[in-house]
C-alpha cells in the first residue's frame, strides 16, 4: 500500500506508470481518485470521519488536505489518552478506507460507510490497551 517516501499506489499516480485503470473514486464514483481525495475530500470518507468525530467529540475535521494533515500532526501529539485515542482510531480509519477501496477495485465488493465505522470502533476497543479502552468505552455511538 505505502511505498518508502509515503506515497500509495492511487489511480492517478498508477496511470502516471502507464497502467490502464479507471481513475474514478471506486467509493464514491465522482471524483479522480487520488490521495488527496481517497481519504479527506472523498463524500463517503468525509461521512466515515464525521461518524467518528461525533462519536468521540472531536472538532470538525478538516476537509481540505493540508489543514486535514496538521490536525492530524496536532491531534497525534504527545502521549495523553486523547492522544492515544486519536492515533489508533485515526490509523484505523485510514486502513479501513485503504481496505474498502482495495475490495471494491479487486474483488467488486462494497459495504456502507456505516458498516466501516461500525468496524472501525469495535478494532479500535478490541486493540486499545486498558487505560484507553476505559476512556474509549465512555464515548457513546
């Protein structure tokens, strides 16, 4: 998925090599599909962060890539719970829009945004260590 300086094989950047693929959003089927777009500007990952920002009382998450990546720095920061909290569920959210456009590029399947937030909060408790798992269980989805 992420080579070593951090980039991910989105269609726009397979078409720059000389793949033919659609290069259509395979989540939302409106937009060029690029990193950009794939997991901030996308309808349905913009639904998929608005569920967890309302489950865990986060301030709106930014729609646009630069300021959607300095939040992301700012929240991650430290080792407080909050911060905890936000980098397992902000590295599951990530995976799991990586997973869902995977699915439905190679295996033609596809799921709601709501079943991925609903998979998403579960990994996040199953794999929380217990101080934040406490904290996490307190949310209310």
């Amino acid at each position: 998925m992420v080579s070593i300086t951090g980039e991910i094989a989105t269609t726009d950047r397979l078409m720059r090599w000389g793949i033919t693929v659609d290069i259509t959003c395979s989540l939302c089927q409106a937009e060029l599909e690029t990193r950009e777009h794939l997991f901030v500007e996308c309808d349905y990952a913009k639904a998929i962060w608005r569920r967890l920002q309302k489950w865990l009382q986060w301030q709106q998450t930014p729609d646009e890539w630069n300021q959607h990546v300095n939040w992301a720095i700012r929240s991650a920061k430290g080792k407080s719970q909050q911060a905890q909290i936000f980098k397992l569920v902000y590295a599951e959210c990530v995976y799991a829009i990586w997973i869902e456009r995977n699915n439905r590029v190679f295996e033609k399947k596809t799921r709601s945004w709501e079943a991925i937030v609903r998979e998403i909060i579960y990994t996040c408790h199953v794999r929380a260590d217990s101080r934040v798992k406490e904290l996490l269980q307190s949310f209310t989805f």
